[in-house]
C-alpha cells in the first residue's frame, strides 16, 4: 500500500507526514529503525495493517528524513510540542496515539503534558522510563559503525532471533552504501535525544504517568533487549487505565518481527474505544 | 620548517593481544584493573625525559594529545605533561594537540590551564584544539551529534577571551557566562598560536582557512594521497577568503623511526608497532566506534566503513610506514612527503608502542644529527622560494586579522 505524503506545517517546522486507510484517525509514532514510511510513500507492513481499519497519520519524526531538523531540538519537550502542534495542524481531536520505541517515549510524554489531546494510548516496547536494575540497553555502543564486525551487536538487540529473518535481511551485516547511509542517519536523529544522560529516559516521566487519564494499551516483545519487559510493566502500573500485553518470542524489533500479531493486538484495544 | 616530536604516551605494561582477544576493546571498557600504577609511572619518566632529550638536540617542539580511558594513550591531562615539560625544558616549543573543548564544562578551563603553561615556559605554548575523538562521547555520555557546532563555539569562546580585554559576558548555544575575564593573561600576546587539529573534515579545514587558524593533520594512519587534498584544499580555501597560505600554519602528523638500515629500522618498528595498532583497532571492537554516529555525517560514516573494510590488513602497520628506514632514506622520503604537501610543520611520533626508551632516544638521536639538518635546508629554501611571505610561527595575529 502507497502512503499519501504530504508537508504539514506547525508553528516549530514543516513535517513529513505519511496518510493511509481509512476510518478513525490514529497517528503513529516511529522508533529509531524500521517502521518509518519511506519517502515515496512505501509503508511497513504494520501500518497497512493499522490501515485495514483506521485512517493512519504516520509522521516523521523531526531528523529523522532530514538531520538539518536537529539544530532545533535537543530535549523530549522539544518533540512533545512538534507532536502536539501536529496533531492541531492536522485538525485531529483526541486521535488514537500509538507509538513504538522511541515514538512511545513521545507519545507517553505527550499523553501526561496534555492528556485531553489523546483519544487512547498505545506504547509499544517503550522508551521513557529509568527502571532500577534494567537499565536501557547500550544501544549506540552496539550501533556504532563496525567496518570488520558487521553488523551482529545491534541485531542480538533488536531481534529475538538475530541471525533469522526478519534481522539479517534489515540489518544486513555489510550492507551497500545506501542502506547504510539510510541507518546511519536514523541512528543519528535519535542519537540527539537518546545519547546523552538520561539516555532514552526523562527521570520525571514516572512521577507524571498519572496525569495520563487516555485508556493506555502497553505492548511488549517478551524478548525485549533494549528496554526489557519491565519497562512495560512500570509503565502499566504507573499509568491508572493500563492495560498490558506480552508478545511471546518477539523482541524490540516486534514492528517487523510479528507485524501481524501486533496489528491484531492493537487494533483490538482500539476497536473498544473507536468513536 | 619545524620539527616536533610526538608523543602518545602508551601505557606500556599490556599484554595487548589478551586484552584484545578477552576483551574486544581498547577504550572505554577495557577494565582499569589491568594498569599497573608502578609500569605507568616507569613510563612516564621515561617520556618526560625523551621530551628533554627533544629539546636537547634541537627539535622545534614536543607534542602532547588527550585521550580517556584507554592504555593507548595515557594523558586524560595533556597539561599536566605539559606543566612537567615546562620544567625540563628550555627552548622547545610545547605543542598541546590539543585539548578537547566539548568534553569540558566549559572552555574558561582550557584557557587557564593553557595559560598557565605559556607562563611556566616562558611562551613556548602552542595551544591546540580538537573535537576529540570518538571513544571519548562514550567515556563522556556526550551526544556526537552536536560536537562539532559545541567545538565551534568553544573555540570562538577561546579567541575572544584571548584577544579581548574581559569582562565580558558570553550568551551562547552551547555556553552562556556572566564573566568572562581569565587571569592571568599568557606571554605570548595576544595570545599562543592555535591550532585545530583534525582528520581532514571539509569544515574543519574550511573554518582553518576562514579563521586564520593553525591547522595539524593528526590522523597518523590516513594515506598520503588523503593528506595531499587536505593541503590543496586548505591552499585553495585560504584563496577564496582572500588570505594568503602560510606553511607555518599548516602540520603533519606521522610515525617515524631510525636506524642504522632500512631493514633493522622496518624490524625494530614492526615489532613495537602491533600493540599500538591492536589498541587502536580495539577503540570498540575490531575496526569500531573510531566514529560514532553524529560524529561524523551518515554519508561518510558509510564510506567510512566500506573503505575499512576494504583496505583493511591484518598485520597493522601506521599508515604506509614511510619514514622508517636509514638515515638517508628518512630524509629522502621526508623531503619529498613535506614538498608534496608544501606545510612547515611535521610532528613524528618516535615512540609508538611498546617501543623502549633506549631505541625511542637512539632514533631521535640519529634524526636530530643525520636528518633534520637536511630536510631543514631543503624544506627552508623551498618554501621561501614558493611563499616569501611566510613567517616562522604558527601565530595569528588576532580575531579575525587578515
């Protein structure tokens, strides 16, 4: 299915957003690799999914399609009101939000700053949280360049099964020049938020979990290596109308990993609360 | 043409293929258990007194660096060696290449700890400046991603408290400081020479040639050909800012080592040579974290890797290891690499490795008395003849001065 782009303009910068299906709107937000629609409309097989019953807006996350973006960013509030003014610019009213990763970070930041602007929540495998002797995964030690290593390090994260597909075929170990140049920039949108202490994490976002009064939906890979299940867990007991759900065998990489699992779960939660 | 030895300063008490093969690491991980305060000691005295040895036989200068967390190089505080030189020298020129701005809180320090070292010398301080390398936005939790613009403006926050009289106030991106007034002023006014020393970044070099800035190719393992376009194209930026090439404000970094032959000198160093290129290949894993992303653009993270990947062999040896040979051949080849490169600065590493200090000061001792008087006349008569105008220090003469 081929996504309808567009430029949409909030007050902070133009974003690129993806439009696809039909029916309530959800917007979904991004992690750092594999589910973002790419430039000439071509989406993931989740979002044709989450499309088959709603009308999915799919932003990219400032950076992320073009670095020059970044100048303008360098904290989670600075993403909390790109997302924020979006939702305005695009006339949406309480929309399903759904995120994955690094796009669940902001989206549950956006839910606790204005939770009247959000219909339901969903977070899938979740940044966001400081969770005491599970701490975020070294993500960028292992997505750092390794001209002899491959590609591995960053696979055992992502993927419960790093040397299977979907894995070695998405993050192939020496890949061509465009691919990689592709990665390169995607590590390092979220490498301006995600790298500098707190990485991945705002230490207040536990205390603010309960001014989210949306019905929250908690997704998790039962594999997760980079922020693992209990993550999902201090989010669902953080947040009062919180629901959790653990997908067996999949990791962070769970967009690709079981698409079809996921869409299944997700769109059940949200069939519950469409209006 | 100005000679200046450079130094490392490895930890030298490493079984580096273990620590490797246990391991995988060089930098950042590799457990500080395994540094033996009393070897790190031994070998500290022993660089000291090759920096007096350098100024003895008449080198130009002694070149300090900065790195963390890592036996490949043991100076976390390039100005505290400094300091110590300062004290057992007496002409030479201390050359810190440099201090890496973006991993301070704030750029004040380095100026005071630089100034410092100009007064103890008595103004033989070059002050050198670098983003610093990748390993340490890991060892500092420092995002990559703004390191060059946080640079940027260190540096200009650096120049200005250097040329202009404080206080002053400083509202930046990165810094933002009610005071600005440094005390005490250094010798050499308005302030030491600077230098950036890069890896041949188009930006970096570009901002060398805008800003009348010394600028010291530090990449000791890049390929000739690499540095050949990194003087042209600093040459041809100067041009286009309307400011004349000055070779003194242009530097080379390289590994050397002398001896009686060509064959005993290739052996001598192949044999020292392999700790420090294990430690360097194990920045992160073989080959890994040179550059982490951000700190370099996507598109020459990529190139980057594909190029390593291609050009890599297993047994390391610094770049193409021109300058070990005889006396002769030394000369013959430095001759022609500092012609090619038309600059008036070269910093050689004589001690890399596991290098002993006896054959570290034999080599000196043969190229202070057998080479450099050489390559000094050469080098001199050619670059009067091709730049006239040049002058003998890397020293700009202010914010800004054409």
């Amino acid at each position: 299915m081929i996504a309808e782009m567009s430029q949409v303009r909030t007050p902070a910068m133009k974003v690129s957003v993806a439009e696809l299906g039909s029916g309530v709107p959800l917007v979904y937000l991004h992690d750092v690799l594999f589910d973002l629609v790419a430039v000439d409309g071509d989406a993931p097989v989740l979002l044709e999914l989450l499309a088959g019953s709603h009308r999915v807006f799919a932003p990219a996350l400032p950076g992320f399609r073009d670095l020059k973006q970044l100048a303008a960013f360098s904290s989670v509030t600075d993403y909390v009101l790109v997302v924020s003014d979006l939702l305005s610019s695009l006339g949406l009213d309480r929309p399903h939000v759904v995120g994955t990763g690094l796009g669940g970070w902001f989206a549950a930041e956006l839910a606790a700053f204005y939770p009247d602007s959000v219909g339901t929540l969903t977070l899938v495998n979740a940044f966001g949280l400081r969770v005491e002797g599970h701490p975020t995964a070294r993500f960028f030690d292992a997505a750092a360049p390794n001209a002899l290593g491959g590609r591995r390090e960053i696979r055992e994260l992502l993927f419960a099964a790093p040397d299977g597909p979907p894995g070695i075929d998405l993050v192939p170990d020496f890949p061509d020049d465009e691919t990689n140049e592709r990665y390169f920039a995607h590590i390092h949108a979220s490498a301006r938020i995600g790298w500098e202490p707190p990485a991945f994490y705002d230490p207040r976002l536990l205390g603010r979990l309960d001014r989210i009064s949306a019905p929250t939906h908690i997704v998790w890979g039962a594999e997760n290596a980079v922020v693992d299940v209990s993550h999902g867990r201090a989010y669902e007991a953080g947040i009062e109308n919180a629901v959790l759900t653990v997908l067996d065998g999949a990791g962070h990489a769970v967009t690709v990993e079981q698409p079809e699992e996921l869409a299944k779960s997700v769109v059940a939660f949200l069939e519950m609360h469409d209006r | 043409m100005r000679f200046f030895t450079f130094h490392y300063m490895p930890y030298q008490g490493l079984d580096a293929v273990q620590a490797i093969d246990d391991y995988g690491v060089g930098w950042c991980t590799l457990p500080n258990s395994m540094c033996d305060p009393g070897v790190m000691a031994s070998n500290y005295r022993d660089y000291v007194d090759q920096a007096a040895l350098a100024d003895e036989l008449g080198f130009d200068g002694v070149t300090l660096n900065e790195h963390h967390q890592t036996p490949f190089g043991t100076m976390p505080s390039p100005n505290v060696m400094a300091g110590a030189i300062a004290e057992r020298t007496t002409r030479a020129r201390i050359a810190v290449f440099g201090n890496a701005l973006p991993l301070r809180s704030t750029p004040l320090s380095s100026i005071e700890e630089y100034t410092m070292i100009d007064l103890l010398s008595n103004g033989r301080l070059e002050a050198g400046f670098v983003v610093g390398g990748g390993p340490e936005y890991y060892s500092f939790a420092l995002s990559p991603t703004n390191a060059r613009d946080r640079f940027a403006e260190g540096l200009a926050l650096v120049r200005r408290a250097w040329s202009e009289p404080g206080p002053f106030r400083w509202d930046g991106e990165y810094y933002q400081l009610d005071c600005v007034n440094p005390w005490p002023r250094p010798v050499q006014q308005p302030h030491p020479p600077i230098w950036v020393c890069g890896i041949g970044s188009p930006s970096t070099l570009e901002m060398c040639a805008r800003e009348d800035i010394g600028y010291m190719g530090v990449n000791a393992s890049q390929g000739h050909v690499d540095f050949v376009g990194q003087c042209e194209y600093l040459r041809k930026a100067a041009d286009e800012y309307g400011r004349q090439y000055d070779p003194a404000r242009m530097g080379w970094l390289t590994h050397i080592h002398v001896a009686d032959s060509d064959e005993q000198a290739l052996e001598e160093f192949g044999a020292h040579a392999a700790y420090g290129g294990l430690l360097t290949r194990g920045f992160g894993g073989p080959a890994k974290t040179f550059y982490p992303p951000g700190h370099l653009p996507p598109d020459r993270l990529a190139k980057w890797e594909r190029q390593t990947r291609e050009s890599y062999v297993a047994k390391p040896m610094p770049g193409d290891a021109p300058l070990m040979g005889k006396p002769q051949t030394v000369a013959n080849r430095l001759i022609s690499r500092l012609k090619d490169y038309k600059i008036g600065n070269v910093a050689m590493a004589f001690q890399w490795g596991t290098m002993p200090h006896d054959m570290v000061t034999r080599s000196m001792r043969m190229f202070a008395e057998q080479v450099m008087p050489i390559v000094r006349a050469e080098l001199d008569a050619y670059l009067d003849d091709l730049y006239p105008q040049r002058t003998q220090s890397a020293m700009a003469t202010g914010v800004g001065a054409k």
